[in-house]
C-alpha cells in the first residue's frame, strides 16, 4: 500500500464522512442532462428572445470537475468544468439548507467531480451561472491537482503552468492534462491533424490498411529494432520500424494506392525529436515518382495547417512559417555548396571525412560515402531550412530502397522535407526491379557498420514478392509527431505524445 500525505489524509476522512452519510464518493451513476457548452448555448438563444428576457429556464442537470470554491455566508459559488467549458454555481443555504451548505463546504475539495441540479441565471456581473437546488459527489479526488501560478507583474496579471517540472508533467500527463488547457489544445489539435491527412488520402482513392506490428524480418528504414519472442511459435519477433516492405506487397497484389498510420518503433535514443516509439504516415502510389509525389506532399501538408490551425502560415519557435504551396525545391549537392560551400561530387572520401572532422563530427567505423555526406549535410544544412524546402536526390548508399537516377547510378531519385530546422518526411521514386533490390541488400549489409544496428536485413519474402512484378511508385514517410510539433508551435517532441518514454524514475 502506498503511504499518504497529510493533504490526501485529510481528503479520506471526508470521503468517510460521506459514506456515513450514506452517500457515494463514487457512484455507479451520473445523470448529466447537458454539457456545460450545450447550456451556456440554451441560456444565450432564451436570453437573446426579446419577448423572454432569459426567464422560463429549464431545469438541467450538469457534471464536471469543481475547479474553485468562494463560501460568503449563507452562499458558496463554485465553477465546475467538464471538456466543453467551464460554468458558476451558485449554491444558496435557502434553496439546499443550512446542513447540505455546511457538508458542501466541508467535504468537497477543487478536483472532486460533482453533479448539479438547477436553473441557469444570470449575475449581477453577467455571468451565466447554475442555482443548484441539488448537489452529489460522482467521485472523490484524493490527491490534489497542482495548482496555476497566478502573478502580479508590474501590474499585469500572469498565470503560469500548474507544473514547474516539466518532467512531472509527463510522468503524470493526466494530471497535467487535467490542469492545462493549453496541453489539451494540443492534442486536440493532433487529432485533428490526423483525421484531416485521412480525409485528405481517401478523398484521393488512397486505400487505409494495417500492416503486422510483429515482423519476422524487420526492415524499411536503417535502424535499430526492438526484439520480442513468441512463445507458442518457439519465434523471435521484432517490432516494426516502417511500414514500407508490406505496404508495397501490396502494390504487387494489386492494389494501387495504399498508406497506413500507425506507430512505429526504433531502439534508439531520446532527444527532442525522436522518440523510440512514433507514429507515423506511409503511402505509396503506382505509376508515380518522387516528382509527382512532392506535388501532393506540398498541398496535403497545406491542406491540414489550413484544417487544424486555419491558416497555411503558422508560428513555430519565432519564424513564421508558409506551407502554401509551392515549396522551395534544392538538390542536397546544390544546398552544401550554398550553405558549407562542400562539393562533394568533386571531393574524394578523404576531403569528405577532413570536412567532418573539421566541424567535429563524430565518424562512425565503416562510415560510406553517402553516411559522410549525410553527416555533412545534417551539420551544415539542416539548421538553416526554416521554410518548407524539398532536398532532393540523395546518396545510392544511404537510399537502399530508392531508384536510381536515369542518367546518374550513384544517385537515387529520393526526397526529404525540412521545416523549422526538422526533418519532416522522406520519400522516393521506389525501386522495383528485384535483381538490383537483392543487390543493394547485399551491399547494405556489407558495408554497414554492424555494431550500429542499421544494416538492413535480407528480407527474401519481400524480394519474391518484388520478383512477381511491381508496378513503379513513388512512396513517402512522414512523423505525425514531428507534424504536430510544428503546427502547435512546441520545441519538443513530448509535448506532443501523450505519454512519451522516460527513464525509470529514481
């Protein structure tokens, strides 16, 4: 049994207290007649009928969670919210008696989820307000909620976050959740950005699916997997890191527009936009290549800012950012040169790898050519892509599942979208020809450094697959996550994970 606080201490002796009155601290039962949002609405329409003037009001029943407590005499008022707004009470000794005021101030503490029966009014100073003729608990709160901060400084009021920590507010995100409303907006906000990419695909005859979580061969991305074992099948199992090798099965099986969200995992590190577990959009597209996918990148991202924030020009960390279309297009080669002044067509691997050193970048053991420009091009380029801005064609080393350019080997036909100094989405012009596929693989797992975890594995199923015919597409991947973060304005990605991963706590 955990031990409790004074505070909480004090909060179970008043729940005791109700029950020796017969009363449920947790009944099985509400019987909310309105939300809070629902009778403010009815008060106002009765209220603006001239012949009315707000008399006639019904009576109602509403719920929600008692926020605050004034007691003056024979009246308390109270506010209680529920996720549609927040409302007064009043409650008056001579509507409810002189005792059940008395046993209202007593037992009842701000967390504690009332119900409240009455007829809307309105204040002397104009706020819609409940006269409750009856009150009950629908469930105790026993710990308390932080509390806001509210300071006067130089004369202006300001209301600072329930949490100080802000590690506190993740490990207790419902009590975090419960106290700010700004972090429920948040969510909110991501919802409706997921439910607009969705509205957005099916409109365009893309086909939703669901693709295995638990892979045999996990692949798609260069990463390090999380491992699992089923027992029953004596099988070692790995937790995905993309979607992409199903998800093109299926072209082979004919269909021709397909894409999932769901979530994805990566046994990596934490920082302030990765997370090992992320949700994210894949979709790919027959008869399609990266060209014609950066068309609908640009105007599907433009069309959720326009949905979710209802505008294309957002804030996010000071910049003003403009996600109407269309969006700056630069090759990686071309964005070097501008912005580190590297050719790295014209550089040998060691003036490529004295480049990194020179910026301190550390090199890992059998690092490619394509791992070094990578490097160079994350170091030196990345910060500086404030506006939406396409970098195109990309390294064959780095790019395994990536067509290579007509008239270049060296080069794939691959695309990533930077936003805010991000990495928002990755995208190419798919490789469909099984024999060269087989061959990348190969030299993928040769080259790679093995202790690093991002080989990609020989998957044999997916090459047979291949090997049946696919049609040529373009495909593309992008972290919700990280689209969230920049439509909410939020410099980290645990703001915008409701319940992000974290260290055991000491």
């Amino acid at each position: 049994m955990r031990s409790f606080t004074e505070i909480e201490q004090n909060r179970l002796a008043k729940l005791e207290r109700l029950r020796e009155r017969g009363e449920h601290p947790f009944p099985h039962r509400a019987e909310r007649s309105h939300s809070i949002s629902m009778a403010t609405q009815y008060f106002s329409e009765l209220s603006s009928d001239k012949d009315n003037n707000g008399e006639n009001s019904i009576e109602m029943t509403l719920c929600g969670r008692l926020r605050s407590v004034r007691t003056m005499g024979k009246l308390a008022f109270a506010h209680i919210e529920d996720v549609s707004g927040r409302i007064q009470l009043l409650i008056r000794s001579d509507a409810i008696g002189k005792d059940r005021l008395k046993q209202f101030e007593a037992d009842f503490d701000l967390g504690d989820f009332v119900q409240a029966t009455g007829k809307l009014m309105e204040t002397r100073t104009g706020e819609v307000t409940l006269d409750v003729s009856n009150f009950r608990m629908l469930a105790k709160s026993i710990s308390p909620l932080p509390a806001a901060k509210e300071v006067d400084e130089e004369g202006d009021r300001k209301v600072y976050s329930a949490f100080d920590n802000v590690e506190a507010r993740y490990r207790e995100r419902y009590a975090d959740l419960a106290v700010n409303p700004h972090v429920r907006e948040i969510f909110r906000i991501r919802s409706g950005t997921i439910s607009a990419l969705r509205y957005f695909l099916d409109k365009r005859d893309f086909l939703e699916v669901e693709t295995p979580v638990l892979q045999p061969i996990y692949g798609g991305a260069a990463a390090r997997p999380f491992s699992t074992h089923h027992n029953q099948l004596h099988q070692d199992l790995f937790l995905r890191i993309s979607f992409e090798l199903y998800l093109k099965r299926l072209l082979v099986g004919g269909f021709e527009r397909v894409y999932e969200i769901g979530r994805d995992f990566r046994n990596e590190g934490v920082s302030l936009t990765h997370n090992p577990e992320f949700t994210q959009l894949e979709f790919y597209w027959a008869y399609s290549d990266y060209e014609d996918v950066m068309m609908l990148t640009e105007q599907m991202v433009a069309f959720v800012a326009g949905e979710v924030c209802d505008d294309t020009l957002v804030s996010y960390q000071g910049h003003k950012l403009d996600f109407q279309p269309p969006w700056r297009r630069i090759s990686l080669r071309e964005a070097l040169i501008e912005y580190s002044e590297i050719d790295y067509v014209n550089s040998s691997d060691d003036q490529l790898v004295s480049h990194c050193k020179s910026r301190e970048i550390q090199i890992p053991s059998k690092a490619t050519r394509g791992k070094l420009i990578e490097m160079l091009f994350s170091k030196c380029v990345e910060p500086h892509l404030i506006q939406p801005t396409f970098v195109y064609d990309y390294p064959r080393d780095i790019s395994p599942l990536a067509k290579s350019k007509e008239n270049d080997p060296n080069t794939v036909e691959r695309f990533e979208v930077f936003v805010g100094g991000l990495e928002l989405c990755n995208a190419f012009t798919e490789l469909n020809d099984p024999i060269d596929q087989e061959q990348r693989f190969v030299d993928m797992g040769r080259d790679h450094n093995q202790e690093s975890g991002e080989a990609h594995p020989l998957d044999l199923d997916y090459l047979k697959a291949m090997s049946y015919g696919m049609p040529p597409n373009g495909g593309f991947g992008m972290g919700i996550d990280r689209l969230v973060m920049l439509l909410t304005d939020q410099a980290s990605i645990r703001e915008v994970i409701l319940f992000p991963h974290l260290r055991p706590k000491e």
